[in-house]
C-alpha cells in the first residue's frame, strides 16, 4: 500500500500544516531540493513482491509541488504524449486539492496510476522541466506527484468518472487490451462511441500484467484503472483472439464500424547462436507471462518453471531488468545481467539498474554469449562468452560493440532468459493481406491520424512501432481515438 495513505490520519491538523512550512520554509521555490521517492529496504522486498517504490506522503508531495514555478510556456507538456497539463495538476497538489489534481490527471490519462509508476519521465516531460533546461538541477519530480495524485483518489474510495458525451450509437472495437487499446477506449467512451475491447488472454491489461512485474507494478492497480473503463462503459471480452475467434468481417456483420489495433509485439527474437534450443533457455516475453499471468513459480502450477540457480538474462533494457530482479526474487543465488555494452548505454531507466544494483544484481557489460552448452538431459548447464569493447556510433547513436578476440571465457549457468527485443504480433497482418505493413511487420499508418491502409482500421503501441513505452503506446490509442472519431463522424 501507498504511504500517501497517511493523509487519510492527517485531517490536515496544525502539525500538518506545521511540517509542510517547515519543508517549504525557504520561499525561494529554485532553492528547494527534490523529494526522493520513498523506497521499501532491498532486503525485504527480494523475498517477496512488495512494491519497490512506496509513494510520497502528503507532506512530501506538496513540497515537491512547490518547487513547481509554473513556467508560462509549459514545456514538460509538450513532453508528455499524453499532453497532460502538468502544471495544473502540480498546483492542486501544492494548495492540498489531492482529488482534483487526479481530475486533472484523468482529462487527457487512461491510466495516470501506472504512469506514475512506470514511464520514463526522466525522457520525457521531466526531460523538458525548466530545473533541467536552464539549471541544469533534478527536475521537478512530475512522475511521483502523478503517482501520489492517482494512488490519493484511489485510497480515498472516492474514484471519479470523467464526463462522457451524449452517445453516438456507434460501436467501435480495440483489439488488445495494453496501454495503447485502453487508451484508445477510454477516449472513444468519453466521445460517446459504444466500445469493447477484445483480449486474447484471460486476464485484461495486456502487457501492462504479463510483463510487468508486480514489484513495480502491482495487479491491483491496473485493475483498478480497468474498473474506471468500465464505469465509463467499456466492454471487455476476454480468450477472444480476433482473427480467430472471430474475423474483422465477422465483427463488421455485428455492427463494428471502427477498429483499432494495439495487439503489441509479442513475437519474441533470438539470436540464432549455437545452443540456443537446449532447455532451460526461453525468452523474456516467455519468463515474464508465465510468472506473472500463469503463476508458474508457484509449485502447485500446471506449468511450472525449471528452478535456476544460475541465471544469466541477455539484454540490457528494462524487460532484461524486470527478468533478473524477478528471478533474485524467485531464489537464484547468482542473477546475471549480460550485456554487450557500457553501463552507460544500456537502454534500461536508470531507477530499475539502481534498485538492480541495490537487490544484487550482478552486471557483466561489455561482454555477450557466443554458444550454450547442456548436461545429459539437454539442460543448459554452461556458456561460452566473449568480451567486446567499444567502437565508433552506430545507426542508434550508441557505439557499436566489436568483439575482442581471444578473450572468450565459461560461464556456468541453468537458466538463460533472452531479453534482445521483440517483433510485431503476425497475427492481425495475417489475417488481412490487404493491410499496408513494412519490412518488420509493423503495421503502416498515417502518423497524424494513426489511420491503416484500410479505412475502418486504425493502429497503435507496438505493432506500429516495433517497440513502445507505456506512455508512447498510450500516445497512439488517444491519436487514433481522434482520428477515428472525425473519419467515422466525416
């Protein structure tokens, strides 16, 4: 539970008030310090799947607020693919108005609770905040105070419901149910349209509840920003797979006359390296939902996991950082982060590498498998490894790894998760054929309206991208939102 909680005790008493003067007592808001974020102790939260970061309490979050000097051209705005209006949301917290900055939040976010917690604000809006711009100092810290926003109204049992037009009689169809379908839906309902998102799994949420771990995003709260949807009027059908259980052409006999795609990537890749089909060596995208949607860790599963004591996960973004904590968490005694670059350009947030470091997480940078090797029974039991150093940018604008030879070495593992990437969901593209797709398999759109080659069809998230924040994803469904709405009205 959030500690923001302790507001519920507050009743905003002298002492209160007292502690929040005594936090802001220098008026000069640029000489105020950023608040850190409240964390549960490393050796706690390895044995279980408490939530790592804990919140801001009230005091806490209006000082932080008050650093916010309300900057007449916004321009962490205009960093936020949402576009919430930070500032006015910051300024509620600032006066103790906790339920309207949630509001405010909820004008222009689907899910202002998980954004809190898991975009990389540190690249976006707060990239853009005028501390980092012209200072050069911590910006103001817009995710936490998004975070406590959401996680007040949620704890308060008061949870509001955005105002939605008068409906329009239109039915109009998301499929999947990640960040980009749920933001899709969420801006449709508030237009008035007649939604149902369509999931192939069992569980609503999409990524957002196979990939993430509950340790940084918990259940609870995705469930609860799914009940919102649905006190909105959207409709959820689960084990639903279109282009299976039903056809596009089936679900436009039944009235749909809009369709937007988020069905993600959730292809993932390998890298075709000797060994590589030995058990015991599966993909992140596999590690992830059987953990945490197939509760294969736990030993009455019908799909159990093969314990490992000795895991190494390959990759360096922030699936490979939510595998390795996962499997600390889950008893290896030795958790390996493998990664053929410096830890300066992993790709991963520079929270997850530090709460990484801080659960034992061991890093071997600059270095990559070459070949696997297996016991008897055709369990991988050891890898052949070779380090690399840096040369010159490449087409990212990291510098390209370059083996070095002769400096190949064993290491003795029994579990390798694969965390290089992902491809596109084949499956939609599949079923039409007719569908305008690239080389990848990503589906091709109008970047403005997020319109297909087939008119009623519009996409988003990964399947567009190739590979998506939550937030970029959410950016997406709320532009195709408006760019259905005028072709279905036109």
């Amino acid at each position: 539970m959030s500690v923001s909680k302790e507001y519920l005790k507050e009743e905003r008493s002298q002492e209160w008030r007292a502690e929040i003067r005594k936090n802001i007592k220098n008026k000069d808001r640029l000489g105020l310090i950023r608040i850190a974020m409240n964390e549960e102790d490393s050796d706690v939260r390895i044995k279980s799947d408490v939530e790592v970061n804990k919140g801001l309490t009230s005091i806490q979050a209006v000082a932080e607020a008050h650093r916010c000097i309300d900057c007449p051209d916004p321009t962490c705005i205009t960093g936020c693919p949402v576009e919430i209006n930070i500032p006015k949301f910051i300024k509620k917290i600032e006066v103790g108005n906790f339920a309207e900055a949630a509001q405010v939040l909820k004008e222009t976010s689907t899910l202002p609770a998980v954004c809190g917690r898991v975009c990389p604000q540190e690249k976006q809006c707060e990239e853009r905040c005028f501390y980092q711009v012209k200072l050069g100092r911590e910006a103001v810290a817009i995710g936490h105070l998004e975070r406590f926003a959401a996680d007040y109204e949620r704890e308060s049992g008061d949870m509001s419901v955005p105002e939605i037009e008068e409906a329009k009689g239109i039915k109009v169809a998301s499929v999947g149910s990640g960040p980009a379908g749920l933001a899709f839906a969420g801006d449709m309902a508030k237009l008035g349209y007649d939604v149902t998102v369509f999931e192939a799994l069992h569980e609503i949420g999409g990524v957002l509840k196979y990939g993430i771990p509950e340790f940084r995003l918990p259940n609870e709260i995705v469930d609860v920003e799914i009940d919102g949807l649905r006190k909105m009027g959207v409709k959820f059908e689960t084990d639903f797979i279109v282009g299976k259980t039903a056809s596009i052409d089936d679900l436009r006999d039944e009235g749909f006359k809009g369709f937007f795609v988020g069905s993600g990537a959730g292809l993932p890749r390998f890298m075709n390296i000797p060994g590589e089909n030995y058990l015991g060596i599966l993909s992140s995208n596999e590690y992830l939902t059987r953990v945490n949607l197939m509760k294969a860790a736990e030993h009455d599963s019908d799909t159990p996991l093969l314990e490992g004591k000795n895991v190494a996960v390959i990759g360096g973004g922030n699936t490979a950082m939510d595998s390795v904590r996962t499997a600390k968490r889950l008893g290896a005694e030795r958790a390996m982060i493998i990664y053929r670059r410096s830890m300066e350009e992993m790709p991963a947030r520079v929270e997850e590498i530090k709460h990484a470091q801080e659960e034992g997480i061991e890093f071997l940078n600059l270095n990559t498998p070459v070949e696997y090797f297996a016991d008897e029974k055709g369990r991988v039991n050891k890898m052949r490894v070779q380090k690399m150093e840096l040369g010159e940018p490449d087409a990212s604008g990291r510098r390209r790894p370059i083996p070095l030879q002769g400096s190949e070495y064993f290491i003795n593992v029994d579990t390798v998760i694969v965390s290089v990437g992902v491809s596109p969901n084949p499956l939609i593209p599949a079923a039409l054929p007719e569908l305008e797709v690239t080389r990848w398999g990503t589906i091709v759109v109008n970047e403005e309206t997020m319109q297909s080659s087939i008119p009623d069809i519009f996409a988003g998230g990964d399947i567009v991208r190739g590979g998506a924040t939550v937030i970029l994803a959410m950016g997406d469904g709320r532009q195709a939102a408006a760019g259905m709405s005028e072709y279905l009205m036109k």
